[in-house]
C-alpha cells in the first residue's frame, strides 16, 4: 500500500469523506458498479467505481477494505491497495457541501468477478476504455474523470513514458 498524498482540505470542513477502488484487470478492464434505480439516492442508475462513505475516525484503507468487503464480499490486503489520486468538489447536485473522495488502485483478476457476491447496486461490470466512452454520460461524473485519468497514465506507461515534471506533464517532454 502507498501512502495518501496528505488533505487539502482540513478535515473539518469536509462534509463526506469517501474512498473509491480502481479495480483494474491487466488488460485494462474496470470493474464498475451499476447504482441502484432509487431515485433517493445520488446518481440512481450510474456507473460508478466501488467504495463509499468513511466512518468517523476510519483510516482510508481500512474504509476501502470494509466497503468492498460490505459490497463485493471481496477482501483485499493492503500491500494490494495503492494511492492514485485524491478530488475535492462541492455537491453542486445536492447540498452544495464539500466532498473529498480518495481513490485507490487495485489490480484484479478478471476471473476473481465470477467469485464476487454483489450487495450493493443493480449489477457489476467489467468495461473497457470504449464501454467507459459510449456510457460516459452514464458514469459518476468524478469517477470518470479520474478513470479518465488513470487510463491516460496506463497508456503513457505501456509507452514507456514516465509521468513527471520537466514539462509540467511527462518527463521525456512529450
């Protein structure tokens, strides 16, 4: 497990906190929740990564752990669990307050889907970067912002580019 980059935001004006898992196949597939259909919830009928509300005083590995075990029945070790990211926004779609979501990467076998037990959402499903494209007004909005992201620096990898900062972008200058 690699370290959180530290908040940006004092944790005190943070009305949610969330962590979300980037489960990744080797071959680039995500595994995407389908939100339920209840129209009390935020979303209803997205796609969205799993993951969800941390308690108060959780860590965030410990959250994330506990939400995919709740959600997937899937239990993962934290040398598993690596940082990717971190996005802070106000609710705009709802009460306007702050929410700061911590996401994770965790690399999956595709044949582990077949094992998992869904109890949150109307299904699950493994997609690629075209499925995320043509269902893209059908994602979360935040999540796929960060999928978007995460599947550029995958790309940039198996290019053999390294993110970095002699440009502002990547490190080879392009």
């Amino acid at each position: 497990m690699t370290v959180a980059t530290p908040s940006f935001v004092a944790e005190k004006d943070v009305g949610i906190r969330t962590t979300s898992a980037i489960l990744v196949t080797p071959d680039g597939r995500y595994l995407m929740q389908l939100r339920d259909h209840n129209p009390e919830i935020t979303f209803p009928g997205f796609f969205c990564l799993f993951g969800g509300a941390l308690e108060p005083g959780e860590e965030l590995e410990a959250g994330l752990r506990r939400e995919l075990n709740e959600e997937l029945e899937m239990e993962v070790e934290a040398g598993d669990i690596s940082y990717f990211s971190q996005f802070v926004f106000d609710a705009v779609y709802t009460d306007g307050g702050i929410r700061q979501c911590y996401y994770f990467e965790i690399p999956i076998d595709p044949g582990v889907v077949d094992t998992l037990v869904l109890h949150e959402g109307a299904d699950m499903k493994l997609m690629t970067a075209d499925d995320i494209k043509k269902e893209s007004f059908r994602l979360v909005p935040y999540d796929l912002g960060v999928l978007h992201l995460h599947m550029i620096l995958r790309q940039k990898e198996k290019d053999g580019r390294t993110p970095g900062t002699e440009n502002g972008l990547w490190a080879n200058g392009s």
